[in-house]
C-alpha cells in the first residue's frame, strides 16, 4: 500500500512495515506522481485545514493517518468513504511532562524569580508548594492517564473527569460540584463542538479564588475574553500551553495579562516527537494494510 509521508524520518520508519511502501512528498511542492494511486496520506505534524487540499491529488485514498491526538480539523471534512485515525498515544507523555512542569513553575514562582533575575533584583520570598493541592484533571484519555502517574509522586490529590462517569472517573455533568473544591484546574480535552468554549464565565467563575487553570487541550475550549477577564482581576491565575487565535498576533493582551504563564504550544515538541508519532502511524497504517480496523479510527467505513 502507497502511503505519502512528509518526512525522510517517517518514510524510514513506515518502511519497515509489511505491506507499507512509503513515498516522500513535500507539502508545499506539487504532490509526486505515486499520489494518483496512494491509499493512504500522512499529512505534516500540527497540519491545519488547509492541508486538507492535498487529498485532492490522490483519487485512489482510503485513509489519513495523522501525527497528532487532535483530530478537529479534519473530521468531517474529508471526501466520502476516507476514514481517518489520529495519532493518539504518541505525545501523552510530553504533554504531561509539560503539565507538570508549569504547576511546578507556577506554585514555586518560577516564573517570577526569572523576571526579577532578567531585572537583577534578589527577590527572596516563600513561595507555594505543589504537594498537598488538590487538581481536577479534565480528559481522562491517554494524556489524562499519563498526567495522574507523573503527578501522583508530589503527593496531591488529583480527580479525573470524562466525558462520562466510569469506575475511577468522574462525569463533566459533575464538574459545577467539582470545580469549587480544586486548586487547579487542568484541560486535556479534544477540541470537538462539546469542548469548543466549555470553559467560560460560568466555568471560571465557579473555581475558587486563587486557583490555577491550566490549558494543554486547544485554544479554542477556553473563551480567551472569560480568561482575561478572570487574569485581570487578579482572582484567577493561568498557564496555558495553547491560546485562541493562534499563534497569538503582537500586541495580544494575553502576553501581558497578570497571573499568565504562556507557552508557544510546546507541550509535545520534544526531540523524540516525530519518531514516536510515526511509531504510532507505523501501528494504524500496518493494520489497515492488513485489512484491519486501526485502533486510533476516528472516523471511516468501519
């Protein structure tokens, strides 16, 4: 099966799969001739819509596989018949990594001692503590697993939330009651018409005074004028790895908004990013090739 791939890394990873042959494309060249008969389309990580054209080329395509969890931009978009899997699994580790890293950041004034360094001022003070919070993690998914097991070292107690109740897992219907009882609250959901702006005034202001948001799912599942709102009160405190719009244009009153750690979407932008998403395509691509369902299918004939 003809697969397009964007990169030489992953043409060498597929390679070594039975019944893969991969062919190297470059997203902004004219497709290669073996896109009339490819089954099956790799688009570039962190692709948005736009990339949704190249399918154009490949009349014989059966299947996207994409590099990354975040499927929204494609659902429903793709011509009849294509199904789609995403590459869920693959950056769970790195985002959750990141979590960790900004709590830690936020709670032990991190961000705050560096500004007063750039400023060469010894500011010495007691800070907060991550041991002993209470975090209410929202997405109970592969990230949400990954993100429990490194936090649960640092002796907090952590809530899952999902879409629905399950053994272990609370329901979003749950969260008016739950959110109030948090000290931070943490979003790794998908991006989807449930999630898009779930995060509102509502949402904020049933948090407690003080307590800490942070965004690893998309930009658009917080409205961006509720969270300013919020910040520039002073009653809430963020750190948020994705924003909406973005990337963030010059001038954007979140880069200056009190109580704010922004980071330029780099919770799975590790060295070892693009070998495991491939490792993950490399799965989904094999069984699909074999005449198997994917397990990361979103979307298909199924």
């Amino acid at each position: 099966m003809t697969v397009l791939v964007p990169q030489t890394e992953g043409v060498e990873i597929l390679s070594e799969v039975d019944g893969l042959r991969p062919v190297l494309y470059d997203p902004e060249k004219p497709l290669p001739d073996e896109a009339a008969t490819a089954r099956a389309l790799v688009p570039p990580f962190l692709a948005t819509s736009d990339a949704i054209a190249l399918t154009d080329g490949m009349p014989k395509l059966e299947i996207v596989q994409l590099l990354t969890a975040g499927a929204e931009a494609w659902i429903g978009k793709l011509p009849d018949g294509v199904a789609l899997s995403d590459g869920r699994g693959a950056h769970g580790g790195a985002t959750a990594e990141w979590v960790v890293s900004v709590l830690l950041a936020v709670y032990r004034h991190l961000d705050r001692f560096v500004r007063a360094q750039d400023r060469g001022v010894w500011d010495y003070h007691r800070t907060e503590e991550l041991a002993g919070k209470k975090i209410l993690i929202i997405g109970a998914g592969d990230v949400g697993a990954k993100t429990k097991a490194r936090l649960e070292p640092f002796d907090v107690e952590i809530t899952l939330v999902g879409r629905s109740a399950r053994d272990g897992v609370h329901g979003w219907d749950e969260l008016p009651q739950l959110l109030p009882r948090h000290d931070a609250t943490v979003l790794i959901v998908p991006l989807t018409d449930e999630t898009r702006g779930m995060v509102n005034a509502e949402f904020l202001a049933a948090m407690p005074d003080g307590a800490l948001l942070v965004n690893g799912a998309r930009g658009p599942v917080c409205d961006t004028d509720a969270l300013l709102a919020e910040l520039t009160s002073g009653r809430l405190r963020a750190a948020v790895d994705v924003t909406d719009p973005e990337p963030l244009p010059e001038g954007h009153p979140l880069f200056s908004a009190p109580g704010l750690l922004l980071t330029p979407h780099v919770g799975g932008s590790v060295p070892l990013a693009m070998r495991r998403a491939y490792g993950v395509a490399a799965e989904q691509l094999a069984a699909f090739a074999a005449g198997d369902e994917p397990p990361n299918l979103v979307t298909g004939a199924y």
